[in-house]
C-alpha cells in the first residue's frame, strides 16, 4: 500500500493554516482585570544564555525583553508577585544529552538579562531542568504564597519550557479541584530556529497544544 505524501503534505499546511487562523482570534487579557494579590508573573528563562552569548543563544529570545520588562514594570505598579526562573545547570546535567552545555551555575550564561535586572521586584527561582514546575525552589515559592491562582507565564521556549511548565503547573491545581488562570500571551514567548527546529512553525504547533490542555493563550496582556 502506498502513501499519498503530496495529500499529506497538503493535510499538513491546512492544519497549519488553521492553527494560525485560531490562534490569530485570540483577544488580550488586561492586567488590571485580574485580581493583584492572587496573580503572579512567571519569567522562564530570559537569560544571557538564550539571548546574548553561548550555544543556545537566540535573536527571538532577545528580542522578547522589551515587552516582558513592561509587563513587569506593569506588575511591580500593581504588586503582583514576580518569579524569574533560571537554568542553573550542576556540570554533569543529563540536559546536556539532548541540548548543548548552556547555563552552567556561576556562569554569565545562567544570568538573569540585564534589563530585567534593573526592572527588579521578582524572585530569582533557579532550575536544572526544562520544566521548573518540578523544582524544590518553585513549589517553596508557591507553597509560600497560597492566595495565587492566576498566572502569567513569559520567556523562552514555547515548545520546551514554557509548554511543560504552564501545562504542569495547570494539572497540579486541577489535581487539587482548584480552579486556576494559566495565562500565555503570545507577544511575550517565542521559541529558536534550529535547522530542523524551524521556530514559525515550532511555536504556533506548541501554542495550540498549550491552548487544547487548558491554558488560555492570548494575544498580549496589556
């Protein structure tokens, strides 16, 4: 039996194309409607070592820092709590067996960019793994703030980090019969362009797959 790639092939840019058109329809969420003591900003990996320097360093990733440095000036205006999550990877980090050796603990690399440095107000959350959901620091920072429910999640890469964490972290309060806000606005995360790895067509599929388990994705939160 043969297959009919050119029908496949075909069935494949129509998906995509209707992904881009649900995607597009997607309204903003305004950051005053949501409730200030309840909500956080979650920051994944905006770091040196996915925008300025290293292997994996992306001119996507940077060019995502003027509107997360306004969403977070925007947040310190309301005191919505911020935390930055940073790959802080230990030397022999089984990562480096899928991805190359990046944000080693100490290194420029592992830094925070310097503009969301001088924005400030937010908790460093460091991790050694691409889902920081899972990670000591994070459930303690959680575990101390229990009013939150409502959360903004911005940063790097939409088809990694962000899709395992905002998905995760969306499971965990349905576990619980919680409801929750899991917010992703689509101007604040993007993904790389890798060979393969085209990053267009890498973060509209990861979009979707975000939006269809629950998390709301957005135009922009303004």
């Amino acid at each position: 039996m043969t297959q009919d790639c050119s029908a496949t092939g075909s069935a494949d840019v129509q998906a995509i194309a209707a992904i881009r058109s649900a995607l597009a329809c997607q309204p903003e969420v305004a950051l005053a409607s949501l409730p200030a003591k309840g909500t956080a900003l979650l920051i994944v990996d905006m770091l040196e070592g996915f925008t300025r320097e290293g292997a994996l360093a992306s001119p996507r990733a940077l060019a995502l820092i003027p509107e997360i440095a306004r969403l977070m000036e925007k947040c310190r205006q309301r005191s919505i709590a911020i935390g930055a999550f940073a790959d802080m990877h230990s030397e022999c980090s089984p990562e480096f067996g899928a991805y190359p050796r990046h944000c080693v603990a100490g290194t420029r690399e592992s830094e925070l960019v310097e503009e969301l440095r001088t924005v400030g107000g937010y908790t460093l959350i460091p991790k050694n793994s691409t889902n920081g959901c899972v990670e000591r620091p994070f459930r303690e920072w959680l575990e101390a703030r229990p009013d939150i429910d409502h959360f903004i999640m911005v940063g790097v890469c939409t088809d990694i980090c962000i899709e395992q964490m905002s998905i995760t972290l969306k499971a965990w309060f349905n576990s619980l019969d919680r409801p929750s806000r899991m917010i992703v606005p689509m101007n604040a995360v993007d993904t790389f362009d890798a060979g393969p790895h085209a990053g267009d067509f890498m973060h509209v599929v990861a979009l979707y797959f975000i939006m269809q388990s629950g998390v709301e994705v957005v135009s922009a939160v303004v």
